[in-house]
C-alpha cells in the first residue's frame, strides 16, 4: 500500500476512512458505546462521496439493511458493539448461507448484557465465530493498532468481496479510541477486490452455481438477472430444496470455500519464533502490552517468540503449529477467561502446555503482568 | 390462472405450497393485476419477503426476489431501496410477521415514509407452524395455543401505520377482489410509504376452528364483516363491534424518504474523493 500522507486519527476513524477506499457505500446503524464514531463520522462523509447513510431502528434492522444494499450492488457495512453483535446474529446467519458480501465492525466491550459499556474486552471472540445458529462460514479479523485497524478494514471488504461471505472486524474499545498516527492509502494504488458479476446472460444464469472456485457469480437486483435469494436451504438455481443431497452439497461448498481460499483471508505475524521456547499468542489491543514484555524478556535472555493473529477466523491451525514447533509452552494473553486459548490447547493437543494471562475488570494489560507470567511459564 | 398474469410466474416452481382454500393466490394475482397495469418492469421490481405462508409468495413470481428472516422483510427492503432508489420495491408479508415479530420495523418504515409498497396477507393466524394466535387473531377466537379462546386484545393494523405516518393506508379483503387490487395499484402509485392490508382465508388452521370450515364461509365472514369506510363513518363503535373497515385510510403526499435523502446527497457532495 503506497501511502499519501498520514494522520493521527482514531481507530474508529480510521475504519471509516479505509471502508470509503475499500468502496464501501452504504452504512446502516445503530447508536452504541464504543462504536458510535463509526456512524457519526460516516453520516458525513458518506454523502461526500455519493454513499448512503441511514441509522435504523435497531441493530437487527441495521444488518437486513446492509445486507439488502449489498444484494443491490452496493458494498455495505454496519458496526457495533457486544450487545448489538447479540442482535445481528439473526441475520448475519442469512448473509452467510445466502453468501452475501458484508462487513461488520464489532467494537468489543466489556459483557456479558450491558456489562460496563466504556471498558475494553475481547469477550467476542467466540461469539464472532459461533454468534448465529448453524455451521456456517465466517471470517474475521482482529488488528492490533490503528493503522493496521486501516488495513484490516480494506482487506475485510475484500475478503468479503472475493468469497461472497461476511467479514467480522473485531476491534476493542482501546483500538476504536486510541489515537495513533496512520498512513493514509493512495486510493489509487490499493488493491480493491470487487465481487466478480455474471460471465453469461440472464437466460443461462445460475446464482448459485459453482464456476471451479466455489465462490459463485453474483447479480445485483436491477441488472436484468432475476434471481431469488433465499434463507431456506436452497440449490443453484436459488430456489428452496430441502433434499439432503442439495443440504450436503451446498454446506460443503459454503465451508470448503473458506478452505479452498485460505490465502485470500489468512493474516498472521511470527517473530523470533524459531527458537523459541516460550511462545506468545497474540491478537488485538494486548498484543501492545504483550511485545513490550516479549523484548524485555528477549533483552535478559529468554527466548520467548511471538506469533500475532491478525485473522481469528477461520483459526489459522497450520501456521500456529508451525509458529509453535519449538516452543515447550504456549502463553494467550487476552481480556476474556480464555476463549482464544481453547482453540490454541486443541491445535497444540496434550504435548504443549497452554497457559492464559488473563483480564476481565475491564482494564487493559500492563506490560509487566505480561512479562511476569513470561517468568512463570519460562522458569516453571 | 388469468393467462395475461401468466408471464409475472415462474411456473416451473408451481403448484405452491399453499394449502386447499388459502386466499394468498387470490392476494397475489391482484398484486400482478395491479402491477400489470402500471406496466412495471420486471427487472426493475423487487419482492422482499419475510417468513410465513405468504412469505412464499415472491419466490413463484418472476422479479427480482428476496426471501428473509421472520419479521424483517421491510429492512431489507430499505436497505435495497436506499442502495438504488429507482427500484419498485415490494414486501409481501404477513399478520404474524408484520405486526408481532416485524412490528417495530412497520412502525419506522412508516415513519421515513420510505417508497415501499407493503402488502399485509392477514390470516388471522399463523398458518405456517399450524395454527397459533397472532396479534391480529380475534379475542376469543380459537387456536392451538389459545385452545379456550384467545384472552389477548386484537389491533387493528392500519390504525397503527396511520399513526406512524405512511402516505397511503388501505384494506381490503379477498372477498372484495376488484377493490383490492385497486387499493394495490393506487399503492403502488403513491410515493412513500404504502400499506395495504389484504384480509384473507386460512380455512385449515383458522376457520376450521373458529366456525368457519370451508373457504366458502370464510368468504362469506369477509362479505358479511367487512363496512365500507363510507358507511362505517356514520355508525357507532357498537355496530362495528365484530366488523371490520375496509377502504382507504390514508391517502396524502409527504416528503418521501430516499427524495429527501437524494437531496441532501445533491446539495453535500464534494470532490473530496473516497481517501
């Protein structure tokens, strides 16, 4: 990404500066503590560039909203935090099985309920992976600064784009506050993916077939192909079929895209990970506190690495173990009672120990916490 | 089927799933009639739908169709609506998922006076779990979870979108089909937030229990309980208990919401490019 500048901005700006290069042009929301910003600031931007904002009834309005905007061909988004993540979940389960491209923003708070509504968390986590009912395909991504919040945010729209399937953008209330300065994209010179449209005519269209990639073609309401979309389980035509044959294959397509396209979502960061023998997991706003008390520890000698998250899901298994060949333990420092970590001790099996450090008072990691549980596993 | 109405089908996806003496087709066929004679284009139109037995209905019509999650047809609608505001935009809907589960998105649908026409399939009941009470089921009318008659107190639907501010408000019944699909087009016609309420026959999971076996006695309920708004304006609340008022509530013009939007798009754009 070429730059053209920087700004010292939010990271609740600086999701709305680089959903507007992403494309994005239509927002629905819902007024809430951390993520208001989002809409604020989009109420005037969006207009400036011929989108469309509207604020909703409710979160569940918000999310049928932007995913209707998107079946017309309009890249959507909708932001919130915990307590609206709860209500999106209905129809964010329809973007998944109808393939919809969208993104939502989830600016994590401390829960569960109201919980304290202006203190960070990484409470979400699983809800962001098993939020709506059903197996079903989702990606999302947790960045772990503002100015890679900026990048995190052009790649969830182009992931969503690429696969036709909705992207989850979990930030926390320190991300979505703190100020820090970013580099601005050259809208020119950033990489925008947008979904791939019909290759043949409206008579031979099928909206739901399978082209070789997985990920099929997608019309938009007005375009001339009349199509049905549907939350029923249905065939490539679009239309409902209850069958188990049609059930099986399309639930394989809908799951096996996301495994066939690992490259498009996959974002992880290793450091000093080949000889280490204590390794961090890392993903958002602790992993600041945690590289802190990595180079302390690394400066009297430890060898500790860090292996960082930025793609939560689907969880990136095969380059954590390889991240973790070496290490003897496995620390996930996070602001929940170990969610992450469950699906690290079932990558890691019985051989690794995993360990958490762990935050649920609403406040955030001290380096130090961080470094004496270092200590602990290190000398342990 | 009227062969001119054939052509909205797609009739490689009938018969439908509806049951023998449903009124949806009666529903349906004056939706089409009534946008036949508009002359709306089909890839122009778009049907949103929510879930229940009419809920269904899109998916036989050849447009541009979106069949949702319960209740929330109008949120979609608006998302698509604001996305590309030269789009007919249509929700077929139901009693249940209108007015109970729906019911908040109606209210501010109506509110914005959004250019969408709703059309309400009131059965009085929920048809397509088998029979339970919805708002808009009689007191004391009976059904499976109401097996000793229903204690709640019914509203009146329209009342409710008159209130939260639709520029055209009618009823009609599948009893009184010309009507119908006049209140429809006119519908159809108005800029802003239209709301048709259309009173039709469930005689399986409602009539069946409430006295009125066949479709052709459900028929007869909707001819003998139906007061033209004329009429009903000079009769007392008392007379019209059990009845029920048909006609058109309201027909105004307000400002319509993707106009309003539209402008302020006009009169805010800059040249600030998407950076």
């Amino acid at each position: 990404m070429s730059e053209s500048g920087r700004r010292l901005m939010q990271g609740n700006e600086a999701v709305v500066e680089a959903s507007l290069v992403a494309g994005c042009r239509f927002f629905a929301g819902y007024p809430i503590t951390p993520s208001t910003e989002i809409a604020e600031l989009l109420a005037s931007r969006l207009p400036q560039v011929g989108g469309r904002f509207i604020q909703m009834e409710d979160e569940i309005a918000s999310m049928g909203a932007a995913i209707g905007a998107s079946l017309a061909g309009t890249k959507a988004m909708t932001a919130t935090s915990g307590p609206g993540f709860s209500l999106k979940q209905e129809n964010l389960g329809f973007a998944a099985l109808t393939e919809v491209p969208v993104v939502v923003v989830d600016v994590q708070r401390m829960g569960p309920s109201t919980g304290m509504p202006t203190a960070p968390s990484q409470g979400d986590i699983m809800q962001a992976r098993w939020g709506t009912h059903g197996d079903h395909p989702i990606v999302a991504l947790c960045p772990a600064s503002v100015g890679e919040t900026y990048a995190a945010t052009i790649r969830a729209f182009n992931i969503s784009e690429a696969l036709r399937v909705p992207v989850v953008l979990l930030l926390d209330e320190v991300i979505g506050h703190m100020r820090e300065g970013v580099a601005m994209a050259d809208a020119q010179n950033v990489e925008i993916i947008d979904r791939k449209g019909p290759s043949v005519s409206p008579s031979e269209f099928l909206p739901y077939a399978d082209d070789g990639t997985m990920v099929p073609e997608m019309a938009a309401f007005g375009e001339g192909y009349r199509h049905h979309v549907t939350g029923l389980f249905h065939d490539e035509t679009g239309f409902p079929d209850m069958s188990a044959a049609v059930a099986k294959s399309l639930m394989q397509r809908i799951m096996g895209k996301l495994d066939a396209h690992r490259h498009v979502y996959e974002w992880t960061e290793a450091r000093d990970t080949e000889e280490a023998e204590v390794l961090l997991v890392t993903f958002g706003s602790p992993a600041q506190a945690a590289r802190s008390a990595i180079n302390r520890a690394q400066r009297e000698g430890m060898k500790v690495g860090e292996f960082r998250l930025i793609t939560l899901w689907p969880f990136p298994e095969k380059a954590l173990r390889e991240a973790a060949t070496g290490a003897r333990a496995v620390i996930v420092p996070e602001m929940n009672l170990g969610q992450l970590r469950l699906e690290v001790e079932r990558v890691m099996g019985c051989a690794t120990p995993v360990y958490g450090i762990n935050r649920t008072d609403g406040d955030i990691f001290k380096p130090d916490e961080i470094y004496q549980g270092i200590v602990e596993v290190y000398s342990g | 089927m009227n062969t001119h109405l054939r052509k909205y089908f797609r009739q490689e996806h009938l018969p439908h799933i509806w049951c023998p003496g449903c009124g949806n087709g009666i529903v349906t066929a004056a939706i089409l009639r009534a946008l036949d004679r508009l002359g709306w284009e089909k890839d122009r139109t778009v049907f949103v739908s929510g879930i229940g037995c009419s809920s269904r209905a899109p998916g036989y019509l050849d447009f541009n169709t979106l069949h949702t999650t319960h209740g929330r047809a109008l949120v979609f609608a608006t998302g698509v609506k604001v996305a590309h505001p030269n789009l007919n935009v249509v929700v077929i809907t139901g009693d249940g998922d209108a007015s109970a589960i729906g019911g908040n998105h109606l209210i501010h649908a109506a509110r914005r006076n959004i250019d969408i026409t709703t059309i309400c399939f009131n059965n009085s009941i929920y048809g397509m779990t088998g029979g339970q009470y919805s708002p808009l089921s009689p007191t004391d009318s009976v059904a499976s979870t109401a097996p000793f008659g229903n204690t709640d107190r019914s509203f009146d639907l329209c009342r409710l979108v008159e209130a939260a501010g639709a520029s055209y408000v009618a009823r009609g019944t599948t009893y009184h089909v010309t009507p119908l699909t006049k209140l429809i087009e006119r519908g159809f016609e108005k800029r802003g937030f239209s709301f048709v309420e259309a009173i039709t026959a469930c005689p399986v999971y409602f009539g069946r229990r409430n006295k009125m076996r066949t479709p052709v006695e459900m028929l007869e309920w909707q001819k003998d309980a139906a007061v033209p708004i004329t009429r009903a304006q000079k009769m007392d609340p008392e007379e019209l208990a059990g009845k029920f008022v048909i006609g058109t509530f309201v027909d105004i013009d307000m400002p319509e919401y993707t106009e309003s939007y539209e402008r302020l798009l006009r009169e805010h754009a800059s040249d600030r490019g998407g950076g």
